[in-house]
C-alpha cells in the first residue's frame, strides 16, 4: 500500500493538472487600415488642435466631424483611395501570415496542448498499475480512492455543467433585467464623469459669458450708429435749410465793380508790357540798322512771293487769340461766381434770414 505522500509523488498525480489550450499566443497580426474618416481626423487633428487650443478633446472630435461632412467628394476620395490602397496591401499580409512558418508552428503546438487538455479531462487508464506490479514483482497494489479536489471526473464535470444550465436558464426566464456586468459603473469611472461634468459646466458658462458680452457690444454698436446718424442728419437740415447761399443786390453791385477795377488793372498791366516789347524792338534796330536793313529787305522778297501763306498765318493767329481769349473769360467767370458764393456766405452770417412769420407781419 502506497502512501498519502507516495501517491501524490507518483507518475499519476501530475497527470491530471488542468492544461490551458489558450496559454499559447499566436504571433504578432499585420495592422488593420485605418478608415477614411479617422484617417482625415487624424490628419487635421494637430491643427484644429492649434488654432482652438482652450477645448477640449471631444469638442475637437465634434469640430473634425462636422469638417469631414462639410468636405467635399473629390477631397474624401483622396483618403479613400488611401484606404482601399492599404486594404489590398493588408489582404496580402494576411496570405503571407497564415501561410508562415510562425503561423503554422503556433497552430500545431494549440493543437498539441488542445489534445493534452481533453485528455486530461477524461478518467485515468490502469496502465501505470501494470508499470508498478512489474516492478514490484507481479503484486498489485491498489490504489488509494480519494477524491483529488484538483481532477476533474466525469462527475464533477456534468456536476459544474448542470449548475451552470440552471443559472442560465434562472437569468434567461426571470422576469426581472439583471444588470448587465459590462454596464456596472465603477468608482474610478464615476470621478472621471464627475470631472467631465465640472469641465462641462465650466465650458457652458465661458460660452454664456462671452455671448452676453457680444450681445452688449452689439448693442452698443447699435446705438452708436443710430447717435451718429442723427447727428448726421441734423447737420445736413441745417446745411439745406439754414445755411443757403444768398447775394443781395447791393452785395452784387460791390463785386461788379471791383471786378471793374481789376480789369481795368489787368488791360493796363498788358498795355504797359506791349509798349516795352515795341521799344525793346525799336532799341534794337537802332542799334543794328545793317542786320535790320537785310532782314527787312529779305522779309520784303518773302512776302511778295508767299502772300497767301502769310493770310493763313494771320488766320491761325487769329483763331488763337479768339480761343485764348474764351479761356481767359471762362476763368474769369469761374473766378467771379466763386466771390460771388463767399459774399453771400459772409452776409448770411453777418444778417441772417429773417423767419417765414416774420416775412408775413
């Protein structure tokens, strides 16, 4: 007879130790393709990032998907050409990864430890009595039966599933929801929430201050447009109505006659200048009488020849002077109304108007 501690020594107690067929890892898989629309987040993350630096992360998300809706097709073709791109380029990575030497390796040493756990489920096979009744000298020595609490018989297995059918069946025909493991709240989750709601508030009331503050700036800008507009208006009634040019008569008759005065100024500023050229002349063929005596006789010899250019001549000359003399008296008449303007402008200020009531008394 074996004992307690021989038993557990022994060949057979290690057999039956629990093997887990999902120990094994496979090997590394090649990366997915990243979808158009997280491929265009990505991409323009960094500068909405920049330009709004005081949001917060999931506003940012919100910003990237009203941008990547308002994007144009020819714009979100280029990002899905990327993605079909790589998707054939990944098709070919997982042809080359199940058809890998690692893949295969992985696969028949899964295989390997799935036998070995199904194996060890099921009851032992009397072959190490055998092993031990040849080495004892043909005695066969029966083993202890006492149940191992870490083998797994057939009992305990149909045992563990019945309870497990029973508990799912309990929660499948109850009438009451359980509450879902995967939905249960923990603690560390309830601050983050906590934290996200203060940053929302805070958030919501900057959004609230800054929009009263536009709103009052727009106010203000309003009633500086209406100020200034009546402003303007009031100046141009009082330009219109109060301000209007008058010229009475004995105002017209001043300016007439100093204008008299100054043409009369001007005729003989000219006349005197006319009388100085003709002496200047005069002066000069006295002092000169050979050269004035040959250019006189060759100005003779032109004019008896070309006498009907010298006509045109004194034709052009005249329709000169004609023009020159127009422009001089449009100026003049430029220059006599704008006095005329200045005068009135003064008499205004100095008599005003009388009223329309007063007129009528």
């Amino acid at each position: 007879m074996q004992s307690r501690t021989q038993h557990r020594l022994s060949s057979n107690y290690g057999s039956h130790i629990t093997i887990d067929p999902f120990s094994i890892q496979p090997p590394k898989l090649p990366d997915k393709p990243i979808l158009p629309e997280s491929r265009f987040k990505r991409k323009n993350f960094g500068i909405i990032r920049s330009e709004n630096p005081n949001i917060s992360v999931w506003e940012v998300s919100d910003l990237l998907a009203k941008k990547w809706e308002e994007a144009d097709d020819t714009e979100k073709m280029i990002y899905y050409q990327e993605y079909e791109r790589e998707k054939m380029e990944y098709e070919k990575q997982m042809k080359n990864y199940y058809n890998s030497s690692a893949f295969q390796q992985y696969s028949m040493n899964r295989q390997k430890v799935k036998s070995q756990f199904e194996r060890s489920l099921l009851p032992n096979v009397g072959n190490q009595r055998k092993f031990d009744a040849a080495a004892n000298g043909g005695i066969v020595v029966q083993a202890l039966e006492e149940d191992n609490p870490r083998d797994l018989n057939i009992k305990k297995l149909t045992a563990i599933r019945y309870s497990r059918n029973q508990l799912l069946m309990a929660e499948v025909f109850a009438p009451n929801c359980l509450a879902d493991v995967r939905h249960i709240v923990t603690k560390a989750r309830l601050e983050l929430f906590k934290k996200q709601e203060t940053a929302l508030r805070q958030a919501i009331s900057e959004n609230e201050n800054e929009i009263l503050k536009m709103q009052e700036n727009l106010e203000s800008k309003k009633r500086q447009i209406a100020q200034n507009r009546e402003e303007f208006t009031a100046k141009m009634k009082k330009l219109i109505e109060d301000d209007k040019p008058r010229c009475s008569g004995g105002d017209f008759n001043i300016m007439i006659e100093k204008w008299k005065v100054k043409f009369l100024t001007a005729y003989e500023e000219f006349e005197k200048k006319q009388q100085a050229q003709k002496e200047k002349l005069e002066h000069e063929r006295e002092a000169r009488p050979t050269l004035n005596s040959l250019l006189l006789g060759e100005n003779d010899t032109v004019k008896e020849k070309t006498p009907v250019v010298t006509e045109e001549k004194k034709e052009s000359l005249s329709t000169k002077e004609n023009d020159e003399l127009k422009s001089t008296d449009e100026a003049k008449e430029s220059e006599i109304k704008e006095e005329i303007k200045e005068s009135e402008t003064v008499n205004e200020t100095k008599n005003p108007e009388p009223s329309k009531n007063e007129k009528e008394e």
